[in-house]
C-alpha cells in the first residue's frame, strides 16, 4: 500500500514539478525509459526520506 501511495505521489509530483523536460521525445525508448526510472528513484527516495523523519517524530515524546 506504502508504494502504491509513493508512486502515486511521484507521477503527481513529476507533473507538478515538470520534470518532464528531462525525458525528451527524441531519445530512443531504452534511453527514456532509464531516464524515467532514475527519475521515479530518485522521487521515491525523497519521499521514503520523508515519511521516515515524520514517523520519528511522532514516536518522538512532547517537549
């Protein structure tokens, strides 16, 4: 479920932050689809980074 959620967010995010502009139209398909890959990694790293320091701060006592 965690993933399905994450890659969710990433396609929105890609959208959003127009990374698109990487990926060209030109590019033969094995070149694009390693360029998007990268991209999805990249994005899902960040955002598995996020959720990690959010967890630690909700197990994390007030004060």
């Amino acid at each position: 479920m965690l993933l399905d959620v994450a890659s969710g967010g990433f396609a929105l995010s890609l959208a959003l932050t127009n990374r698109t502009d990487l990926v060209s139209e030109d590019m033969n398909p094995e070149e694009r689809r390693e360029m998007l890959e990268k991209l999805r990694s990249e994005q899902l790293e960040k955002e598995v980074g996020l959720l990690v320091n959010q967890i630690g701060k909700i197990d994390q006592p007030p004060g």
